[in-house]
C-alpha cells in the first residue's frame, strides 16, 4: 500500500433520496469548477444567447484548443467584447501540443486560454443582455453573481455558508456535499446538460476524463473541479458528488462510477475508468481502487 485518498461520497436515487452516504456529506464544501454548469444556467437566466457548443463551454473547464477559443472568441464578439473583457487569470492551456505550439510561435499566456474563459465569457454575455456593467461583473453582490447565488441556492435546497474566490477569480458558493448532489441532479433536465450531453468535447477535452466518462456513458453528466471535488448526474435522475480531502483528482472519477454502480446504475462501459493505473517503466505495476 503506497496510498491512500481519504474523503466524502453521496448518492441520491432517481427519486432524489440520499441513498448512499460516506463521510462528512452534510459539511460545506467549496464546489470549485464543479459550480460551472449552475454559473450556465445563470448565463441563460440573465438572457445571454448561448447554445450549443457555446452553452456547454460556458459549463465547462476547457483545454485551450484552438477551437475553444474560437467559441469563447465568438460569444465575447457577440456580446460586442473582446478578450480584453474578460477577467480570469492568464494561463496557457491544459492541453499539452496546443501549450508547446503557442510557446513554439512566442506565444505569451492568455486569459482567453484559461480553461474558465467559456464560464468567464457567458457571465460577460449575460450582463450584456441583462444591462448590467461588465468591469466589475466578478464582484460578489454584482447582479449576475447575486443571480448566481440564488440560482444555487435553489438547486441545492439549502442557503450557502461560505462565499470565496475561486481560481479564476470568480465568487464560489459553498453548500453541504449532499446539497451539490441535489443541484446537479436538479440541473440534468435543463438545457445546460442538454448541450453539455451533446457536446462533450467542450466540457473538458478529448482525452480528459469528464469528456470520455460522458463519451462513455452517454446521458451522463460530469464535472470535477479542483481540490478532488466531482459530480455525476444520470438523466433517470441518479445523482452522486465526491469531495476527496487530499485534493487529488486522481480517485475521484473511480470513487464516483462506483458510487453511481451502487445506486444501480449500469456503468459497464466505463469499465476502464473503475480504477487508475500505476505505471513504474512504462507498464502498469500497480492500481489505485475503490475500498
């Protein structure tokens, strides 16, 4: 034994009852990037005309491809903004070959190639809709994030303890595990997981595990954030969050498709993701699972 991830999981069945509990499930916790199909639905809410691939990065953490910037690109161009909008922080992409060819070409990091610069983008397009000031759209009692908040609130079923600051820089809502579960099971019928279902590519990446777990089980959404925090929602209505204590994301998708087998749920298909490889020369010596 060389490791060992402690952490929470809950599940809710199709009828929303919390069925499956481990840990501290109804302590706070700071949702991260796993609020981003919530902050969508409050793009929406404040009238920006997302859809599509458009909606679905906008609930999503991309990689930085170049088509990613190319959808970011064109949400700011029809809100009348530029990059120069947006107020996430610089960054180079996630995705490695798109990293070296931008530093190949003398490439700086940029905002636009943050991989929240989707959720950045749509919160500018819906206070242009809404009428609201763009400058200071990331400050906590700004509208959009007051409309943010309620949104939350209400999926959760429950008032938000804690606001901080994400990674990104935008206001994060904390609610109790079980609370994240029920907004992403009250988030699956929307059309946010409508575009994220159909556009998984722009959720995350190809190759990244949240894209290939909704790839691989199609109807299924997911979205992890930092700090080992993960959610998955069926479209029955199946719904399980993971907050991991360490921060590693490396459990979290294996203790979340476990969970979700516990609730009945058929997740076969993404066999391969059940446990993590170890590889020591190049090969698999060892495996991280479930216990």
């Amino acid at each position: 034994m060389e490791s060992r991830h402690f952490g929470s999981v809950v599940g809710l069945d199709p009828s929303g009852a919390v069925v499956l509990r481990r840990g501290p499930v109804d302590d706070p916790v700071l949702p991260r990037s796993s609020a981003k199909p919530f902050q969508a639905l409050a793009c929406l809410a404040a009238g920006a005309p997302l859809s599509g691939p458009a909606l679905a990065i906008a609930a999503g953490s991309h990689t930085g491809l170049d088509r990613h910037v190319e959808v970011v690109s064109r949400v700011l161009a029809d809100a009348g903004l530029t990059a120069d909008a947006l107020r996430c922080v610089e960054s180079w992409p996630e995705d490695e070959p798109t990293r070296d060819a931008l530093i190949r070409a003398g490439e700086e990091p940029s905002r636009i190639r943050m991989n929240c610069s989707g959720k950045h983008a749509g919160m500018l397009a819906g206070c242009v809709a809404s009428g609201w000031s763009v400058d200071d759209y990331l400050e906590p009692a700004h509208p959009f994030q007051e409309l943010v908040r309620a949104g939350v609130e209400d999926l959760a079923g429950e008032r938000s303890t804690h606001t901080a600051v994400d990674g990104c820089g935008a206001p994060l809502f904390a609610m109790t595990l079980t609370g994240l579960a029920r907004a992403i099971r009250g988030l699956a019928g929307t059309p946010v997981a409508d575009a994220m279902r159909a556009h998984p590519e722009y959720v995350a990446g190809p190759g990244h595990v949240n894209t290939e777990v909704m790839r691989l089980l199609p109807g299924v959404l997911a979205k992890g954030g930092a700090e080992g925090v993960l959610v998955l929602a069926t479209a029955e209505g199946h719904a399980v969050a993971v907050k991991v204590l360490d921060g590693s994301p490396r459990a979290t998708t294996a203790v979340a498709l476990v969970a979700l087998r516990d609730l009945g749920f058929d997740v076969s298909a993404a066999a391969e993701h059940l446990s993590v490889p170890v590889l020591g020369g190049g090969r698999e010596v060892g495996r991280v699972v479930p216990v």
